[in-house]
C-alpha cells in the first residue's frame, strides 16, 4: 500500500521495519506468543478514587496565573485528543 503513493520512495527503515515484522514469532490464534499489553498497561482496580481536596488561596492563584487560558472565570484546557 504504501508503494503506491505517489511520490514516495523506499525507505531502509521501513524495509526493516517490514522484515522484522516478517521474522515475528506467531503464537496461537495468529497472536503474539506473549502479552504485548503487559507493562503498559494499568488495571482500573489500580487507580485511585478521584477526590476533591481542599488547597490555600496562594496555590489556587499561582494554578490560575500559570494556566494556557481562562474564558468567564472558566479554566480552558486544551485539546488532547480530536476523533
């Protein structure tokens, strides 16, 4: 697929990306042999409970006048993620 765009020219590195892939181990069901999730994963039982604390006048204001932007008294944060 990529072969087909137009312009584009052969990479070394996505040659070895692609016969590194090619040497992979498969594992059952055409599955990695191994969890590829473990480590970089957390289990929600892990998390903790999200609580509101209270915090001095002096920390909220050093918050509010190093944070990007603010709309009608509103903390704006930016966008992370766009679907």
């Amino acid at each position: 697929m990529l072969s087909n765009i137009e312009g584009a020219t052969a990479s070394e590195a996505v040659e070895q990306l692609f016969e590194t892939l090619r040497k992979a181990e498969i594992g059952e069901n055409g599955g990695a042999p191994f969890n590829l999730l473990s480590g970089n994963a957390v289990s929600t039982e892990a998390l903790r409970e999200d609580i509101a604390v209270e915090t001095s006048a002096a920390e909220k204001r050093l918050i509010i006048d190093n944070f990007p932007s603010e709309k009608n008294n509103f903390l704006i944060v930016p966008k992370v993620m766009d679907e």
